[in-house]
C-alpha cells in the first residue's frame, strides 16, 4: 500500500480492505464501483471507498439473502 494511503481517513476504505470484508476479490470490489454499487472516490491510481457504502452494500445484500431464504 501507499504511503499516502496509509493515512486515509477513518471514513475511506482501501479497495483490499472493502474487499476483505465483503468477501469479494479485489476485481469483483472495483467492478461494483464501476456499477455504482459503492460510492468510492479516485486517488490517483487507487480508489478509496466510502465506509459507509460498504455497510450499506452488506445490509442490502444480507436483506436480498433473507428473502430469498424466506420465500423457499
């Protein structure tokens, strides 16, 4: 990682570090970025994702989850 990106603020996430917690390769990260799934900003050759939007992405995919299972 950057220097830079080593002093992100606490409101940024790193692509890895959204990634790792969603579950997802780092590819599949930037391509719900590029989709609009989550809100991120460029900087410079990396993209710092809005913490926020991750958590929001997970409830919103859990909620899917939970009613797909419920509707079985």
């Amino acid at each position: 990682m950057s220097r830079d990106l080593q002093s992100t603020p606490k409101n940024y996430v790193s692509t890895k570090e959204a990634a790792e917690d969603l579950g997802y390769t780092v590819q599949h990260t930037r391509l719900l970025i590029r989709q609009g799934y989550l809100e991120a900003i460029k900087f410079g050759r990396d993209w710092l994702i809005v913490r926020e939007s991750v958590a929001e992405y997970k409830a919103r995919r859990e909620n899917t989850s939970d009613d797909l299972t419920s509707n079985l």
